[in-house]
C-alpha cells in the first residue's frame, strides 16, 4: 500500500496536550511502524507523545512532526480513546480481493461490478495454462470455450505463441481469436478432426491453425450444418483436408488462406448418411479474400453429394502452385467467382456434373460465373451440362482448355483476352466468345447527303466478324421517316511475315516467337519454298523486327525478312436487307462499310433535311 499521512493531530487538539497516542494495525493490538517520511524510511517510535501548550486554561495537543504509516491503521490515546480505522487510498489491487468493488465509466451513470466487468472478454489464461503441453493446452482451452458458451457465446482470446493441442469443439457462437495469423499458431497433429465448429456462428479469427505434418486423415476444420460461420484472417495449413463442411448456411470468411493440405476444402451439400439431418444444403455463403496454394489434390471442392450446393461466392481469392486441381465444381450450381487468379496450377479448373443419376437437375452445373480475373498457365476441363456457364473478362494465358465431347451447352467467353499460347481441344464449337464492348448504341444527325460514321469496330489480323445492326430515322423538317435492319460479315486476313535462312520447317497452329522481339503470333498459314517463304499469322502480340531469330514450339526456325505486312479489312458478301428495310425517301441509307483497320456503320440523308439517327450494333466477333 502507499504512504498515508495520519493528520488527526497534524494540528492543536483541545484537551489531548502531552497525550500518548499508540498507533495499532487495524483489526489488531499490534504496533504499527511509524516514520517521519513519505518514503517510510525514516523510523519513529510507536507510540508518540504529543507535544503540549495551553491558552486559556484548556491544554493543547499536536504531532511533534509529521507521522506516516503504510497500513490501514486506528489510533489509541491514552488507553481511553480511540479512532476509526484509516486506510490508505487503493493504487494497486496486488495482494487485494475486489471482485466485489464496484465502478463507473467517466461519463457513465451505472456502477458494475469488477468481477463482472472482467469476465466480459474471456481470456484463455484466466482458465489456465498454455504454452506447456497439449493436454494442458487443451484443458484450459476447452474451459474458455465454456466459460464463453455458458455466456451464450463471445470470443476467446488466445494470447501470441505456439500452442499444440489435440482437438476441440467450438460451441455456437463461440470464436477463438489470436493476435493474428502467424503470430498465434495452434498446432495439432491428430489424425481426426482437429477443431469441430459445434454450432451456428462459430469459428476461429487472427490465428493459424497448422497440422504439422499432414497427419493422415486430418481434417483441420470439420462442420455439418452449422451456418454464418466464421473464419477471420485465418491460416490452415498442412492437413489432409483443411475444411470440411457437410452443408451450412450464410457465412461471411474474410482473408482466409489454406495452405499445403491435400484436399484445401470440401464445401459439400451433404446430410452425411442415407436418410441423415446433420448435414444441410451448402447455400448462400461467401468467402472474400485470401489464397489457396500448394493443395496436392484439389484446393477448393464445390460439391453436390446428396444435397445442393449453391449460390455461393468465392471472391478475390487466389488459386497459386497447387499440383492437383485448384477449383473442382461437381453439379454445384449459381456459382460465382469474381475477383479470382489462378496461377502455376497444374489444373486450374474441373466442371463436370456429379454422377448421381437420381438426383434429377439438383446436380448439374448451372450458373457457374468466373471472373473478372486471370488465368495463367496450366489446364481446365469442362463437360456435362455445362448450362449458363460464363468466362467474364478475364486474362487468359497459356491456358490448355478441354471441352469434353457431349458437352451439352456452350460456354460464353464474354470479353476474355486470350494470348497465342491458349489452346482449346475436344467439342470447340461450344466455346463462344463475345465481345459486349462492341456492342454499341448511337444517336446523331445528319443534315446532308454524306455518308457519316455512326459506330465501327477495329479488327486484329485474321479476325472475323458477324455484323447485325438496326436503326430508326426520323426527319425534323417533315413527316417522313424509315427503319433499316441490315446484317452482314467482315473479316481482316492474316498477317503475312516472310522469312529466310530456314533451318527447319514450322508447324500450323504453333505459336511464333520472336528471339529479340519477343513477339509472339499464332502460326495459320506456311508458304513455304524451301530456305524461303511466308508465314501467315494472327492473335499477335507486339512488333516483330527484320532479321531477328523466329521460332515456333515444335522446332521450327528462319530469319524474318521484314516486318509484318497486315491486310485491310473487308465485307464478306453484300449487307442482307430482306430482313426488314421501310423508308420514306429513297435516298436514305443505312450500311456497313470497310474502312481498314476497322468496319464502320454509315447513315447517308439528304442535303438540307435534318435526320435523326437512333440505332444499335451487335457484333459476334471470333478471332
């Protein structure tokens, strides 16, 4: 305790001149110690005889010089009298009980117990020790997790540190919380279930969860329809599977990355047994940010057992180094990935309906949406249904896609940018690229008998285009007015690259590099005339230079001699009008034209008759 200063005869006191005042410790009849300092250095005798003066007939009393103590103490004077107790002001609670003492926040009106006040937020070692063995560990943090469920849920923190452990299961609305990943690491090598989210609401955060040495048959995290679960800048790292859900509902993970497992997660609609309730639908839930890496067998799996999975996000996750699949979709379905890249994945992806043949249409893949992203390098496979499945806005290089004979829908790369090296083989009538850039709306007017470009599309070498346009005209000097439909195709030939000082031959459909360049084209065309010829090419990226070193994938080799010649655009056949064409003056007109590098859609008026133009122009292109 501090020092405290006894002043009850810091001044003269009537009637206690030249009084002996013993000073005892509170509760008892034992001395106190007494000094002249507030350091309590300097000792003074107990008891002290005070000094005296009178006026007036009355006999004054007073310390001699300042008296101090550091205990609660009373005051005896004389044998006869004596004081209340004097306690020091509290400074410290070390050695003091004041689970009963009460407080109030600065600026609050309601007076809570310390106690209570204290178990608001359960901290792990108040249950316990951790940090010795697993045993122990797992004793005092299954004691936290009680203490938080029998408040009906809350956080356990769980201080920096390694712990290791054996398993536990997280009550509803119960969620571990370290001080972050890599910094709290609970550790656990059984080869079971480590950590079982035992209700709604569970889950761990700011920590990570590591299997040491992929125990066989461990799963890190294992729950069976427990919904708004929660992971929270979280690791699991060197399990067999990392997660494993058998349904669950509604849950928000954020920042949560797997690492090194076998099997990343298994995100299964799954009642677990013929006829079972455990299990539920995996529907409805959302995974944002983090990393899948290193899996050996697949990274994330989406998957109709014997329930639905669907509409779930995977968003802004990346899928990196992972030697198995990094994204298995088995018959889920209205399933979303925006913000996704895969990257040095042997497969990058696998669609294809779940085998079940009595589960109807629950388990074929419908609305699987990947994108915006990227993906580089590596394979993906698609067959089965297939049905309203979209690439969307991705950058696709080196990719090796199989559409599997009897895919029975097409799947839409909408506004994808594929390089030279990506592949596609099986039924490749069912990869449909669209571009809805080149889809445009105009509006303008004309006031003579020019043609005037309303809209056009630039196309690259060897590109083609099929054009349809619809358009209303509207004259502001008169009543008349006409609608023109027209539909045609375009098309820009390969560029051609002669070379010399060949060495050996190239082969069609590989890509050409450029060995100063770096240039990069696909191969479509040889006219080849022996140590001589030209090349014709298209899909290609940068500039090739004269006599640099060009070679393709299977071994082909010469000099370029030149640079590239690119052909003009032109129409394939004249503009179809029979669909539907109605005008008032026939000197209107609305048409596609060349224009190379690009085709161009042209209204024509009349001079001196001011025309409004509304139309649009869709455009299926294919390179």
């Amino acid at each position: 305790m501090p020092a405290i200063r006894i002043g009850d005869f810091d001044t003269w006191q009537p009637s206690y001149g030249a009084a002996v005042v013993t000073v005892y410790l509170a509760g008892t009849t034992t001395k106190a110690s007494l000094y002249s300092d507030e350091a309590l250095t300097v000792a003074l005798a107990n008891p002290q005889t005070l000094s005296s003066t009178s006026e007036n007939g009355i006999s004054y009393g007073k310390w001699a010089q300042a008296v101090y103590v550091g205990a609660a103490v009373y005051l005896d004077i004389d044998s006869t009298d004596q004081t209340g107790i004097v306690r020091p002001a509290i400074t410290t609670l070390v050695g003091e009980d004041a689970s009963d003492a009460t407080v109030i926040a600065t600026g609050g009106s309601v007076a809570t117990n310390l106690e209570d006040i204290v178990a608001r937020v359960i901290y792990a070692t108040d249950y316990g020790a951790l940090g010795a063995t697993a045993a122990t560990n797992n004793t005092t943090l299954t004691a936290a997790i009680g203490a938080a469920n029998g408040n009906s849920g809350g956080e356990v923190i769980i201080p920096d540190g390694t712990y290791a452990f054996t398993s536990l299961t997280v009550s509803a609305g119960v969620v571990l919380r370290g001080q972050g990943r890599g910094v709290t690491t609970l550790q656990c090598q059984t080869g079971a279930n480590c950590i079982t989210l035992g209700g709604d609401k569970a889950g761990l955060a700011s920590l990570t969860l590591d299997g040491v040495n992929n125990v066989a048959s461990s799963v890190g995290v294992f729950a069976k329809g427990q919904d708004e679960t929660v992971f929270d800048d979280v690791e699991v790292k060197r399990f067999v599977t990392g997660i494993q859900f058998k349904g669950g509902r509604r849950a928000k993970w954020r920042d949560f990355y797997i690492d090194s497992c076998g099997t990343g997660a298994k995100l299964h609609g799954d009642v677990n047994a013929a006829g079972g309730s455990d299990g539920d639908q995996f529907r409805g839930n959302e995974w944002s940010g983090g990393k899948v890496s290193l899996c050996t067998t697949t990274g994330v799996e989406l998957s109709y057992e014997d329930r639905k999975c669907w509409h779930n996000t995977i968003r802004d996750v990346g899928f990196e180094d992972n030697t198995g699949t990094a994204l298995r979709v088995n018959g889920a379905k209205w399933t979303s990935l925006p913000g996704c890249w895969w990257s040095g994945n042997t497969t990058n992806w696998a669609v294809l309906d779940d085998t079940d043949t009595t589960a109807g249409d629950d388990n074929k893949v419908r609305g699987l949406w990947i994108g915006p992203g990227s993906v580089d390098g590596g394979a993906a496979s698609f067959r089965d249904t297939c049905d309203d499945v979209v690439l969307d806005r991705l950058e696709i290089t080196n990719v090796d896609f199989t559409l599997t004979a009897g895919i029975t829908n097409n799947l839409l790369v909408r506004d994808c940018v594929e390089d030279s090296q990506v592949t596609l083989a099986g039924d490749t009538t069912k990869w449909t690229r669209w571009k809805t850039i080149e889809d445009g709306e105009f509006y303008g007017t004309t006031s003579n008998a020019t043609a005037t470009k309303a809209w056009s599309l630039t196309l690259d070498a060897g590109e083609r285009v099929s054009l349809y346009a619809h358009v209303i005209a509207n004259s502001m000097n008169s009543d008349a007015s006409g609608e023109y439909i027209r539909h045609i195709s375009a098309k820009r030939a390969p560029a051609t690259l002669a070379y010399d000082a060949q060495t050996a031959n190239f082969t069609l459909g590989s890509t050409l590099t450029g060995g100063t360049s770096g240039a990069t084209a696909l191969i479509v065309g040889d006219s080849d005339v022996g140590a001589t010829g030209t090349l014709s090419l298209r899909l290609i990226k940068k500039a090739y230079q004269n006599n640099e070193t060009i070679t393709d994938g299977s071994g082909g080799s010469a000099l370029a001699n030149g640079t590239l010649s690119v052909p003009t655009v032109s129409l394939l056949g004249s503009s179809l009008t029979d669909v539907r064409t109605r005008e008032d003056v026939a000197g209107w007109d609305a048409a596609f034209a060349a224009a190379s590098p690009d085709v161009e859609f042209r209204v024509t008026g009349t001079t001196a008759v001011t025309i409004e133009w509304s139309g649009k122009v869709w455009a299926l292109r294919a390179p």
